[in-house]
C-alpha cells in the first residue's frame, strides 16, 4: 500500500485516470465473460426446448453455433467497447495533463513572486473552472496589493524628502555649531507630518485592501453636517463656512460608521479650507434613493487636466501650495476610500484654476428611508 500511495502521488493525474478506465474495462470485459459463458448457454437450451425439438444432433449444432455466434460478436463488441474506452481514456488524460500543468505553472509563477500569472480556462468540468476562477481572483488580488505596495514605497520615498532633509539640516547645524538655538518649532511641524503621514499611508492602503472596519448604523444627515462644520471652525481662519441642507436631506439617515463619515466631510472641509479666501459651503441635496453632500470652494480651482487624478494618493495639482499647508497628499484619497466603502460615490469640479472647486459625495439613505420615501 505505501508503494501504491507513493505511486499515486508521483505519477501524472492523466495516466492515473487512463489506467482507472483500463482497469474498469478489463474488469467489464471479464464480467461480460463471464455471464455470457454461465447464463447464455442455459438460457439458450431453455428457449430451444420450448421449441419442441427433440433430435440430439439438431440440439447439440443449435448450442455449438450459439456458443461460436455469442463468443465472436460479444468479443468482437467488447474488443471496439475496449478500444474505444482506452482511446478516449488516453486523450482525456493527455488533455487532463495539459490543463493540470498550465494550471501548475501559474502557480509556480505566483510562487516567484509574478502576480500577473492566470490559469487559462480548463474545461475538465464544474470543479476545475471553479478552481481556475479562484486562483485567478487570488492572484489578481496578490496582483493589487503588490501594485500598491510598489507605488506607497515610491510615493512614500518622494514624500519622505522634505521633511526628513529639513530634520537632517537643523541637526547638521545644531552638531557642527552653527546654530544653537535650532528652529524647534519647524521640527515640530516635520515630525508632526511624518506622524500624519505615516496614520494616513496606514488608512487609506487599510481602505483601499477593504481592511477597514466599519461600525454601521443610521447617521442622520443634518447632525453629520453640523458637527461637520463646527468642528471646521477652529481651522477655518476667518474663512466663512455655510450649510445649506433641503429638509428631505437634513431629515434622511445614512447607514454607515459615523466616526467615517464626519471624517469624509472633515478632509474635503479642509482641502476647500486651504484654497479658499472667503467662503466654503457645504450643501445637501436628495439625490436617486440616497443624499448627495457638496463642499463647494471659491478659491484656487483645478484645471481640467488634474480633475481626473485629483483622488489619486499623493496627486498634488499644485504640489509648492499644497506643502506649504503641510498636506500629506492622502486626504482625498482616504475620502475615495472610505464613500466607497459605504457604497457611495465620490466627484469632483471646477470651472477653472481661480474660479473655485466642488467635491461631491453621493451616499445611499438608509434603508427605512428608501422604504418611506
């Protein structure tokens, strides 16, 4: 038994499955045999003697040609019968073989670390396409973490210089004596942006994975927009912050984790914060079963040809002004993440640079509201 068990482990899944089908044909051919020799002559003599025939001779040639008849077209039907099993028995083996070992060099490849293998489509059956179908969504999820993981260490290189040189530079100083008294509060405000930007590269890769826990339950639109607000006045610097919510909007309930929620309109009332010199509005609409949320600026505005990665991680339409605010460079991705997250949408536009910025967040009401409504 170990020696068959160590066989079947080495050998090929296809020549296993040919010598399946060549035992079961042998083991048919032997069984057919068998009952022919044991039940076809009695049976035979049995419907001879019904006949009423009685003279020994005609007897004996009847049982003689039966035997020679029944021997040569059941032997001929099972050697075709055989042929055939065997035949079709080799080439689906020889298919199985091929198939397995596609399917064994994608996974090989994902092994050594190329993400990008799939195993072609096998049609061996429910099972195995199943099985392809799986692999293949494994690996293009190994696929978009990997990808991710090499964009976050590039961006996270670039993001890295500034503040990491401004350190470096105020310590070279203070060690060679040229400065004494070193800018202590621009060391902090380094620091403090690689500790924002090391929470915020955790949450949004957290999101973006769809590792983020959320706590779900109804949030009601109007407290969301007027907690929102006050808790954007201490930044808010002399600029003016309107609310502005139709009844159906400020009565609605959103499902989704309300600590997320506020921080979606937290990071887009910042954002509109830092590029706007007067007025920031936040808006709510009744929009297709959910509620539509719009910050809305009259500040710096984005050209066309950064609307379509404004959202993008570490995407800085005017990277000199946003450094300057000390922005890590994630906060619109974070709110892409997290509107997804809650099934919702996430958009954005201006009517130019100069001329002011809207981000629009769509959200599905709860489902007691969708009913009622």
């Amino acid at each position: 038994m170990t020696a068959v068990r160590a066989w079947r482990e080495r050998a090929p899944f296809g020549t296993q499955l040919t010598l399946a089908i060549a035992l079961v044909v042998v083991l048919g051919v032997a069984a057919a045999g068998v009952v022919a020799a044991v039940a076809g002559p009695a049976l035979f003599r049995e419907h001879l003697a019904m006949t009423g025939e009685q003279d020994p001779e005609v007897l004996a040639h009847a049982s003689q040609a039966f035997a020679t008849a029944a021997t040569s077209a059941i032997g001929a039907a099972l050697a075709v019968a055989a042929a055939a099993c065997l035949v079709v028995g080799l080439l689906l083996g020889r298919f199985a073989n091929t198939a397995l070992g596609q399917a064994r060099a994608a996974a090989r490849a994902v092994a050594d670390g190329d993400y990008s293998a799939r195993i072609p489509h096998l049609p061996l059956g429910g099972e195995f396409t199943a099985l392809a179908a799986s692999f293949n969504a494994m690996s293009a999820q190994l696929e978009q973490v990997e990808a991710t993981r090499r964009q976050v260490l590039a961006d996270l290189a670039h993001e890295l210089r500034t503040p990491v040189a401004t350190l470096k530079a105020q310590l070279e100083a203070l060690a060679d004596g040229i400065d004494e008294e070193p800018d202590l509060a621009a060391m902090g405000r380094q620091v403090a942006r690689l500790e924002r930007l090391a929470a915020d590269i955790s949450e949004v890769i957290a999101a973006e994975e769809g590792r983020l826990p959320l706590e779900r339950r109804p949030v009601g639109v109007g407290a969301l927009l007027d907690e929102a607000a006050a808790s954007a006045m201490p930044r808010a610097l002399g600029v003016r912050i309107e609310v502005d919510a139709d009844s159906a909007a400020r009565r609605a309930q959103i499902c989704g984790d309300p600590q997320r929620l506020a921080q979606v309109l937290a990071n887009l009332l910042d954002n509109a914060l830092a590029h706007s010199p007067t007025t920031v509005t936040l808006t709510a609409s009744a929009s297709g079963g959910g509620v539509r949320l719009a910050v809305a600026d009259d500040g710096d505005g984005i050209a066309a040809e950064h609307l379509p990665h404004i959202f993008e991680r570490f995407y800085r339409a005017d990277p000199a002004r946003d450094r300057a605010h000390g922005g890590s460079g994630i906060g619109l991705s974070i709110v892409k993440s997290l509107v997804e997250a809650h099934d919702g949408q996430v958009a954005a536009s201006s009517p130019g640079p100069g001329r002011g910025a809207t981000f629009t967040v769509w959200l599905p009401t709860a489902q007691a509201d969708v009913e009622t409504a």
